[in-house]
C-alpha cells in the first residue's frame, strides 16, 4: 500500500531521476539511453493507471501532501476524476510516441546528440505530468516553465529554420507564462492562498471585485498562448513544423492539450460555475474566440501544401472545439470539452505518427507525393484514413462523441453560431481529409510507375517501417476505436462524477 | 488621488510591464527583444516583491529558534516571506529563459549572420522555409 | 576571450579574490535558513568566481582546471543529491521531501531533522547552479564550438 500511496509523486519524480540517468549513461554509452526513455514511460503509463484506479475507487479526491506540510501552507498534488483521465491519457500518448520515435531519432539525429534529445524529453514529460496533477497555482507555473523550456530546447533541434521558430516560440511562450504568473499574483493578493482548492472556497466571496476579474482575463490569456487558442497561436505552425517529427508527434498532441486541462480546471475548479456565465460574460467572449479559431484553422488547414503544417492548423481548429466546450458553461458542453481532450490527444498523436512514418519512408511532407501510398505503405494509409475519420467526426469512432456533447451543450445554452460552426467546420475537415485519401488511394497507375527502395517488387513488407512505429501505429489507431466505442463508460464512469460536482 | 498615488508600485510595474512590451512588439533586432522579455520578466518579479513589504515591518525570524527558549513574537510586524520565495523561483525561471534564448541566437546568427528579424524573415522566405 | 590576456594585475587579482568568493558563497549556502541566501544564491556567487578565473585566464585555461564533461556530472549529481533526498524520505514512510522522517538516520529530532534535510537539498541546488552557470558562459563565450 505505502507505493500506491506515493504514486503522485513518484509519477513526477521518475522521468525527473530517469531523465538525468540517461544524460550520465549516454555520455558513456549513447546506445543505452533509448531503453532508459522507454523504461521511464512504461513506468510512467503504469503509475497513471495505478492512479485512475485509485480514483475510481475512492469518494475523494487523492491528495498528496509534498513535504508532510498541510495544504494550503504546502503544495499539495489533487487528483480527482478530471486529473486521472488527462493524466491517463497523457502518459497513455507519451508512451506510444516514444516508442514511435526511435527509427525517427535515429535517423534524424546523431548518435551523439541523442541522449540530449532523449534528456529534454524526459523534463518534458515530466513537466506535463505535473502540470496535470497538481493542485498548486505557482507550482503549475514552475512545471509549465520546465515543460516549456524542453519544447523551446527540442524544438531547436530541427535542422534549418527551427532556431528561429523556437526563438518566436521562447518570446510568445514567455509572454504567456508571466501573464499566468502575473494572474497567480492577483490571486494571492485577493485571498491569500495559491491552493486551488483553497481559492475555490474563498472566491465567492470576492466576486464583486475587478482584480479578479483582471487575474481570470491574465490567467486565460497566459494558458491561451500556451495552449494555441487564436488569436494566440501563430507561434504554433512554424514551432511545431520545423521540430524533429519525433518531437512535434509529442509535443503538438500533448502540450496544448494539458494546456486546454489547465483552462478547464482554472475556469471551473478554482472559479465557480456562476463566474464564467452569470457574473461577468467570460464565456460569451471566449465562445467569439473560439468560434474563429475553428473557422481560421479549418480554413487555413486547406489552403496547405505540407501535410505536418495542416496538422499544425488542425491543431488550432480542435482547440477552438475544447474552448467551445468550455464557453457553453453548461455540463454538457464541459462534458464534450473534456472528452474532447482525451479524444484529441489520441487523434493528433495518430496523425503526426502518420505523417512521421509517410517522412521516413519517403522523405517528403508535401500533399502531392503521396500519390500511390496504399501500395507502399498499405497500413499507415489504413491509419491515416482511420485519423481522418475520426477528425471528422464519423461514428463509431471518437471524434464523433465529443462533437456530440459538445453540439448538444451548444444547444443547449444556445449559442447558434457554435452549432453552425461545429457542423460547417466537420465540412471543412471532411474536405480536408477526403483531398488526402483521394491522392494516397484513388490514382492508380501501372505498377511499374513507382520504384520504392531501389527494388521493381512493389510489395513491400510492413511498409519498411521498423516495428517500433508499425507497433505504435496500429495501437494508436486501435486507441481512436476504443475510446469511441467506449465514450459512454468514460463519460459515466469518469466525466460525469466530475461534471456533477461543479 | 492621493490614494492611487500611494499604490505607486502597481505603477512602476505596470510601466515597465508596458516598456517590455513594447521593446517586444516593435524592435526589429532579436537581441533586444529578448531584453525586453527579460524587463517583462522582471516587471512581474517587482510587482510580487512589492506586494510583501509592510511599512515598519521586520524580518520574519523568531531569535533564539528551536529549543532557545521561550521568546515574544509579535507576528503582525513581519513582513510576508511567501512573495519573496516565490520570486527566488521565479527568477531561475527567468534566468532559464534568458539562456536558452541567447543560446538560440548563437544558433541564428551562426546559421544566418544576421540579428536582425527581417532579414532573417527574408532569408527563410526565400527559400521556402517559413510562410511569413 | 578563449586567450589569456598577458595582464599580471588582473590575473593576480583575479587568483587572490576568487578562494574568498567561494568561501563567501559557502557562507551564503549555510545561512540561508534565518538571512537572505541559500542554494541559487550561493551557487551564482561560486560561478562568479569560476567566470573571473575565466576573464583573467581565457577560456582555454579554465577549461584546462574545469572540464566540461566534469562540470555536467556535477549538474547531474546536484539533481541526483536533491531528488536523492526526497526518495530517501519515501522510503524511510513520509511523503516525498518530508524531511521529519530523516530523523531516523539522522542524530536529531524531527524538528532539526528538517533543518539538515533543507540544507541537503540546498547543498544539491548550489552544486546545480553552479555547474550550469559556469556551462552556459562558457557556451556562450566559445559559442559552443568548443565540444559542441
């Protein structure tokens, strides 16, 4: 009992030691450092598991006291229902991509600077884990900084533009996190505590107040630029298409996802419910946002030509859903935001694993040449059809169910111009998605056209991929299917006991 | 009047706040935009600092400590530590920052012998790197 | 500045002033507890005086006394020293860095226990700082052509 008693910490604490064992071990033995990283997120998969079994199976939140101090004098780690489920989803993904991004790294990096790369990958993790459990305002800050600074390092490990993308991202990212810790400061100054549960108490009564006001528009500014939410995000195409593709599959499905948890658990777990829409129009306003997020990012994804850049707007587009979820202020729309989250985290790590595996084989990210891909790589185009899909929105699976509940929370607090976008911008997706399957499906010509590898056999076996990404592949397509056929017992089991509290 | 002129460290660091800002937004060179950031940084770090500090207030130490004894403590005259701590915190934050920054602009300036935004805005563009 | 300058005053100086920067930041490091100071503060002043020795002396010599696969490790094993710590205290049955429970190895009672477990972990943070700031200047000095 005393281990399971300790897994929020050691969820933090171990890729923290590992990540600093693999940069001892791979001065002296570079080869050794892949096994350490895999070793940290098997561990890492299975503590969260460990967690969302515990939460499941206790009627209050875990709380962990750092230090044996006593909240709200010390840092205390609070995992409820939301945390578990983000928490396990996000070492869930972790996982799959490293082991995705061994035959990438290899070949991408050289041998002696992979330890490096694997090092910031590990603080990375570390930084989005704990970002995800904590319940300490200014000790979410830190691990967002930890979490940031490996995406700025790890970013500028891509040959050509990437320093200069991950300079603008340094500059905008710095931004946001002093406009986060700027409204951590209103915070503490209104009631004197940097507890999350504490100020969820003590906020009521103080909602006559404008520095609150001030801190909560600070606060979603802050998280927003952190989490690609337009206007906020024009760091987030450059950054995330010059990065190494191992480091954009990680980074672009988890980064701004764990961001969108913190804007959940800010606006609805430390603020209460009648915040966002009674008192002051939070919601109202951050609904127009969202609103043109999804038609900016749906419109500018067809206007690309690189495929890693369309999934880069994507990107924005499903953070603009997730804000959608969070501006209807009812617990449907929360509902759909939150499964949104998880579902989104499996969907982009689908299609930037895709992407990865079309660039290893054949060495281009450009919409035109992936002409013939069913014949070379018959399964990453099954995957990427299955992406697709799901992007979408198409039953049974995921994407269909968090586009539900969030079109029924629309409904339901009447926003008719999120209805109309939410189904316009599935259109657009579809549009999207179709342009891709068409070219990797439909042209056909004689098989002689296409040489692959230097041989004239054009069967190739398990598209030349090494079994590290085949594996990751099919688990991550097989995940976008069971999370759909499994939404209800998510949204019953997990969701529902969060949303019903609020 | 005489009220809002007596917060005058909200004003302070709102000005600098506002001079970081702008250094970032309009300066074309990329080294001084990164030391705007870092006055934005230290804009938020002052505010915290200023938010502690108590007229005639004293160091928040018991003399004597564990096991000296037995000794008066007038708690409401000490000046509150949690801003300070957090501030420590905060500027190995920004620190952090500022090195990995310069580092990557030793990275720039190898790659394209150039600081400046636009130039280096023109050459990514030209080939093809980077859509504006 | 990778060159030695030739300059007696300012190598003399620099070899006389650097032992008492470090003894100063010692001081620093110990008296964190009741006066400004602690662990980033004393690592900072100990890279001050590393970073002297290497204006006086150019890079190439400092590099000589302070190798930098010696100065990594170091990073590493304040990290490692800190996080140490905390994991001993999980094993010995408290929280993670719940230093009362240290009181077992330790000859003291819980209450002094967290003194010595808070001036463990401020010794690992120095160590870090230290190394790191000594890595990134002279990163930055060579402009990472050095090791790479």
């Amino acid at each position: 009992m005393g281990i399971m008693a300790q897994l929020p910490a050691l969820i933090v604490v171990t890729p923290l030691l590992l990540a600093f064992l693999v940069y001892l071990v791979g001065i002296f033995r570079p080869r050794l450092s892949y096994p350490l990283v895999l070793l940290g997120t098997s561990l890492s998969f299975i503590f969260s598991l460990g967690i969302l079994y515990q939460v499941l199976h206790s009627s209050a939140p875990l709380s962990y006291h750092l230090g044996g101090w006593e909240p709200p004098w010390g840092i205390e780690y609070r995992i409820d229902h939301l945390n578990a489920l983000v928490l396990a989803a996000v070492a869930a993904v972790a996982w799959l991509v490293v082991l995705f991004a061994k035959g990438l790294v290899d070949r991408e990096i050289e041998l002696q600077k992979q330890p490096h790369l694997y090092t910031l990958l590990l603080l990375e993790i570390t930084g989005l884990f704990g970002i995800t459990v904590t319940g300490d305002m200014f000790n979410l800050y830190v691990l967002l900084e930890i979490a940031s600074f490996s995406a700025y390092a790890l970013i500028a490990m891509g040959g050509r533009g990437a320093a200069f993308a991950a300079f603008r991202y340094v500059i905008f990212g710095t931004i946001g996190a002093c406009a986060y810790l700027l409204s951590v400061g209103y915070l503490y100054i209104l009631s004197g505590s940097l507890n999350m549960a504490d100020l969820k108490g003590i906020i009521p009564g103080l909602l006559h107040s404008k520095a609150l006001l001030v801190g909560f528009a600070f606060m979603v500014m802050g998280v927003g630029i952190k989490m690609g939410i337009f206007p906020l995000h024009s760091w987030l195409p450059d950054a995330y298409t010059l990065a190494p593709s191992a480091v954009a599959a990680l980074l672009a499905p988890l980064f701004t996802k764990v961001g969108a948890y913190v804007i959940v658990r800010v606006t609805y777990g430390v603020f209460p419910l009648s915040f966002s829409v009674k008192d002051y129009p939070a919601a109202e306003a951050l609904g127009w946002l969202a609103i043109g997020g999804v038609i900016f990012g749906c419109v500018m994804a067809l206007a690309q030509r690189d495929l890693k850049r369309m999934l880069c707007y994507l990107i924005v587009a499903e953070m603009g859903y997730i804000l959608m979820g969070v501006a209807t202020g009812n617990r449907t729309g929360i509902t759909g935001a939150v499964l949104h989250i998880v579902n989104d985290a499996f969907m982009m790590a689908c299609l930037f694993t895709v992407v990865g595996a079309i660039h290893y084989v054949r060495g281009t990210r450009d919409l035109d040449d992936l002409k013939y891909l069913h014949i070379q790589m018959p399964l990453t185009s099954a995957v990427l059809v299955v992406g697709g899909l799901a992007v979408v929105g198409i039953p049974p699976l995921c994407g269909f169910f968090s586009k539900w509940y969030l079109i029924l929370g629309a409904v339901e607090a009447r926003r008719w111009g999120m209805v109309a976008v939410l189904l316009l911008s599935s259109l657009l997706n579809a549009i999207v998605f179709f342009r891709l399957i068409e070219r990797a499906y439909l042209e056909v010509q004689p098989a002689e056209a296409f040489v692959p590898n230097g041989g004239t056999h054009l069967k190739v076996k398990l598209d030349s991929l090494p079994k590290g990404m085949i594996f990751s592949l099919l688990l991550l397509a097989s995940a976008l299917l069971f999370l759909g056929l499994f939404s209800g017992t998510i949204v019953k089991e997990i969701i529902y006991p969060f949303v019903n509290g609020l | 009047m005489a009220e809002l002129l007596a917060k005058y460290n909200y004003w302070i660091y709102a000005l600098l706040l506002c001079v970081g800002f702008y250094g970032m937004m309009t300066k074309g060179n990329l080294m001084k935009k990164l030391i705007a950031m870092n006055i934005f940084q230290w804009a938020v770090i002052f505010y915290f600092i200023s938010i502690g500090a108590k007229k005639g207030g004293t160091v928040p130490i018991i003399p004597g400590g564990h096991g000296g004894g037995h000794v008066v403590v007038e708690a409401t005259s000490f000046i509150n530590p949690l801003p300070h701590v957090l501030m420590l915190t905060a500027i190995v934050v920004g620190v952090a920052t500022t090195g990995i920054a310069l580092a990557l602009l030793i990275k720039i300036y190898k790659r394209w012998g150039t600081l400046e935004e636009e130039e280096v805005l023109q050459r990514l563009r030209d080939r093809d790197e980077v859509k504006g | 500045m990778t060159d030695r300058w030739g300059d007696l005053i300012i190598e003399t100086v620099a070899r006389l002033l650097a032992p008492f920067l470090q003894l100063y930041s010692l001081y620093v490091l110990a008296h964190g507890h009741s006066s400004p100071g602690g662990g980033f503060q004393g690592g900072c002043i100990f890279a001050a005086s590393l970073v002297l020795i290497v204006l006086a002396y150019g890079a190439k010599e400092a590099r000589k006394r302070f190798p930098e696969k010696v100065n990594l490790a170091l990073c590493a094993f304040g990290v490692a020293l800190y996080a140490g710590i905390g994991w001993l205290c999980i094993f010995l049955g408290g929280n993670f860095l719940d230093y009362g429970h240290l009181s077992r190895l330790l000859p003291a009672d819980p209450v002094m226990a967290r003194y010595y477990g808070m001036a463990g972990i401020e010794t690992g943070v120095q160590i870090t700082v230290m190394a790191i700031m000594v890595a990134i200047f002279l990163e930055l000095l060579t402009a990472g052509e050095e090791n790479g």
